[in-house]
C-alpha cells in the first residue's frame, strides 16, 4: 500500500489541472446542449479557476490542522461527487454550480500534495521529487483539451465520469503516511510571512506571463498567420508537452543549483522566447518559442515550490498554498492586463510580459538580500546558527 499511495501521490497532480482544462475543447458541445453560445460556456472554465485560486489562500492552512490523509480523501470524494453532478446536470447552472464545486475540492488537494512530498522527500532529492509532480500537471493540463474532444465525439458527459472514477480511486490510495503531526493551532497568519510572499510574487508574474499567455499566441498564429482552430489547438499542446518533458530535468537542476538559480534562468529563459513569440516572422518560429516558453515556464513553476517548501516556515502546507493561488491568480490577470495591450499594438502584448519576466531575477535577488527566502545548505554543510 505505501508504494500505491506513492503513486497515487504523483497521479494526484494529474486530475486537478486535467478537471480544469477539460472543457476547454467541448465548449461547443456543452453550449450546444443548454442552447448557449460556446462563449457562455466559457464560463465553466471561469467557475472552476475563481474558487480553486481563492480557497488555496486557506486551504493548506486548514489541511494542516486536520492532517493530510483525512484533508485527501474527503476531498478526493467531493471531488468524485461534484464530477458526477457535472455529468448528470440538467441545467447549465447546475453544471456551473459543479464546476465551482470541483474547483473547491480540488484547491485541498494540491497543496496537500506538495506538503506531503516535502514531508517524505530527503531534502537533497526534494527537487527532483517536484519535478516529476510538475511533469504530472502538465501531464493533465496537457492531455485534457484533447481526453475532452475525444470523448465529446460520443457524450461530453463521459468526461466527467470518467473524472469521478479516478477520483474514488484516488481517495482509496489516499496518500503516504508521514512522521509530520497535524498542526491543530496553524494559522492563516503563519502562512503569510516573507519567505512565503517573495515565491508567490514571482509565481503570480511567472505563470501570469508564461501559462496564462497562450491566449495571445492563439490570436497571433490566426492575426499573422491565418491558422484554423484545430491548428491552434495542435501546436499550443507544445507548451504542456515540452513541459512535462523538462520538469523532471529542472528539479535535478535544483537539487544541484539551487532553487533561486533555477527561477532566475527560467524567468531569463520565458522572457526571451515570449518577445520571440511576439515578433518571429515565421509560424514554426512561434511554435518552437512557445514550446521552450513551457521549459521556462517548468523552470519557475518548480523552483517557487521548492522555495516554499525548503524554508523553515513549520507551516508549509499553508505557505505553498498560498504560492499556488497567486500562480493562478496570475494567469486570471493575464487577460485583462495584456488583451488591452495587444490590441492596442500586437508587440505590446508579448514585449510587456516579457519585460515583466525580467523582474524576476531582481525580486528573488533582492528578496534573498531582504531575508525573505534562505538558500538551503548543500548537503552535509554544518547548520546555520539561529
């Protein structure tokens, strides 16, 4: 059992993202079968993200008075329950009500997770174990556009089902067991201090400028270059592919770097392939930027958590959670900060962010000068006096 609920670990970063993007490919289908326009449904994905982002800011915090194994599982059935509601529903608001439901259920899962992994990992190989929880989540976010479109050709409702199944399944393996005692007395307060806030400043612009922009890559290859819809789709899975491929690399490259080093080269990175994004003259050009943009994306993604999790802050559980809803709070913000911009002048719409991106290393350099994040001691190194 302790293998599976190893396993099952890993496979939990796989649902949250996969729950919240799978719509993203059935729009039509599901506006079609309420009489909406795919616009309206839009909102399904607006429903999942709000609670999802705005709970995590408590819900780490919650998780570490209860415990992660109770936290888990009742949220692995409400996710299970709310997933078969989004199947069954007879009105498009009760299929809003669910999806805000699972956001919900999902935003105490993954933090859970993260604390979890930082509780049962050496922490000479803590980055490498973020790593493949990263490469999961791109995993889902990648493989849900297209699970959504295949099982839309027979029913969009199977999509669901199929992610209340897994769900249950899950909520079986729960998690492993740890030597960490639930925390009865964490407060939101404690979660809420500089080593937390630094990491979720650069993740709120991180993923605000590197995820939450493809958006803007979809407009320009059909502005510029006049590809269909399917031919979008097809080419901005580059991002989440090369993602999934690189995260695991980028947690060895903590594990000997350093996570600061690690953010500072993926910030570098990401704003270099988005200014190339908006101004390659080629199509291929843009896909192959945009694929490298996801290796940056990994590069920061993966290094806040490892900033979190290897501080001293007893309350972990809360403090990744916290990073986690700034992320994506960011990729909230991106539209309504950067469609202005684009059509204001397309170049601002990507030179912005990328200018954005370039922050970064003086946040965590500064943060680092300020004492609010602490570079761990490699391996061995005697302990820093208190």
């Amino acid at each position: 059992m302790g293998r599976l609920a190893r396993a099952g670990l890993y496979a939990g970063a796989v649902i949250g993202p996969f729950g919240g993007a799978v719509t993203t490919s059935i729009l039509p289908e599901i506006g079609a079968s309420f009489g909406r326009s795919p616009g309206s449904a839009a909102a399904t994905l607006t429903y999942y993200l709000v609670p999802f982002a705005v709970l995590m800011l408590a819900s780490g915090t919650l998780a570490q008075r209860w415990g992660p194994q109770r936290t888990v599982r009742i949220a692995y059935v409400a996710y299970a329950v709310t997933s078969a509601l989004a199947a069954c529903s007879w009105t498009f608001e009760v299929l809003l009500a669910s999806r805000a439901l699972q956001g919900a259920a999902n935003s105490f899962t993954t933090p859970v997770l993260l604390a979890v992994i930082a509780a049962s990992t050496p922490k000479e190989k803590l980055g490498r174990a973020l790593g493949l929880f990263g490469s999961m989540q791109a995993a889902g976010q990648t493989s849900a556009p297209l699970v959504g479109g295949l099982t839309a050709e027979i029913d969009w409702r199977l999509a669901f089902a199929v992610i209340a199944v897994v769900a249950v399944g899950l909520a079986v393996l729960g998690v492993p067991q740890t030597d960490a005692e639930p925390e009865r007395d964490a407060s939101l307060r404690s979660a809420f201090v500089p080593s937390t806030l630094w990491p979720a400043l650069v993740g709120f612009i991180g993923w605000g400028c590197l995820g939450g922009l493809s958006f803007l890559v979809a407009f320009r290859l059909d502005d510029v270059f006049g590809l269909s819809a399917g031919q979008r789709g097809v080419l901005l899975t580059g991002f989440g592919i090369v993602g999934f491929l690189t995260a695991r690399y980028v947690g060895k490259a903590i594990d000997r770097f350093g996570a600061g080093t690690t953010a500072i080269l993926g910030a570098t990175l990401g704003a270099a392939m988005v200014a190339a994004v908006g101004t390659a003259p080629l199509a291929a050009v843009v896909v192959l930027c945009w694929a490298l943009t996801g290796a940056a994306g990994q590069g920061v993604l993966v290094s806040i958590n490892a900033l979190v999790l290897q501080s001293e802050n007893a309350n972990r559980g809360g403090s990744v959670s916290v990073v986690q809803s700034l992320r994506f709070m960011g990729a909230a913000a991106a539209p309504l900060a950067f469609v202005p911009l684009y059509q204001s002048h397309p170049l601002l719409g990507f030179l912005v962010p990328a200018g954005l991106l370039i922050t970064i290393p003086a946040i965590i350099t500064w943060s680092r000068r300020a004492g609010g994040t602490r570079r761990p001691p490699p391996p061995g190194a005697p302990p820093r006096p208190a």
